[in-house]
C-alpha cells in the first residue's frame, strides 16, 4: 500500500480545482448561450429581476398576413400558418427563415418545437398527427 503525501493532496486538490473552473466556465456559456437564444428568438432582452408570473393566453392564434421580425414568435408562427394554410414544424420553419434568413437556424428549430406544442397542448392552434409529426393550422 502506497503513502500519500501532503504534497500529492496538494497536487490532486489544484487539479480538480481547475476541472471545476472549467465546468463552471462552460455551464456560464450555456446560460449566455441560451440567454442569447431568447433575446434573438423574441425580441426581449432578459431581466435580472424575479420573473413575473405568466398567464397563459386563452385566446386562439389569429391570422397574419404582414410578418414582424420584431413582433411576438406567437405573432410569427401565426404568419407562417396563414401563409401555408397548414404545414409541418418544417414548413413553418423554412418559412420564417425566408423572413429571417439571418437566423440561428437549430435555436429557431428547438424555440419552435417547443412553441408549437405549448401551442396545440393549450388549444391555440390545431394539429392533425400523420405518423411522429404533426400538420399545424390555425383555428
């Protein structure tokens, strides 16, 4: 059996301080990143005070026909549905990007994915299951 010295506790303890120093640097990119994402995706810049409580919006998406690059995703998704009359989160996407092109495509994907199902759960939009995907349309 081996003896450990104070000298190689020493030695492991800075190592794993330096493994946390680096985590913890790419866990505060993560949030930036995500941070970002939101800023980009809604127009909003992110608070620093306690997050307000949010109320669900009973109201059923309404049709669009002049897209806001500024205005709310709801408001975009919106457009999107009445220019497809319905379509796929595929479509969806490929026509926001055609408004947006500048956009981070896999954020826009992901915050719509997400949005899109807030959406049907809540009975703001409807959608028709073919298969693992659903075809969006507005009430």
């Amino acid at each position: 059996m081996q003896n450990i010295n104070e000298k190689q506790v020493i030695e492991f303890l800075k190592e794993r301080q330096q493994l946390l120093k680096e985590e913890l640097k790419k866990i505060e990119n993560a949030i930036n990143v995500i941070e970002s994402s939101n800023i980009i995706l809604s127009g909003v810049t992110p608070s620093k005070k306690a997050p307000k409580e949010v109320v669900a919006s009973t109201r059923k998406l309404e049709p669009i026909n002049e897209f806001k690059p500024h205005g709310r995703f709801d408001e975009r998704i919106s457009y999107a549905l009445t220019k497809l009359k319905s379509g796929y989160k595929e479509d969806i996407l490929e026509t926001l990007l055609k408004e947006q092109p500048d956009t981070d495509i896999l954020k826009l994907q992901n915050a719509l994915g997400v949005r899109l199902s807030y959406l049907l759960k809540n009975g703001l939009i409807e959608g028709e299951k073919h298969g693992r995907k659903f075809k969006y349309t507005l009430k």
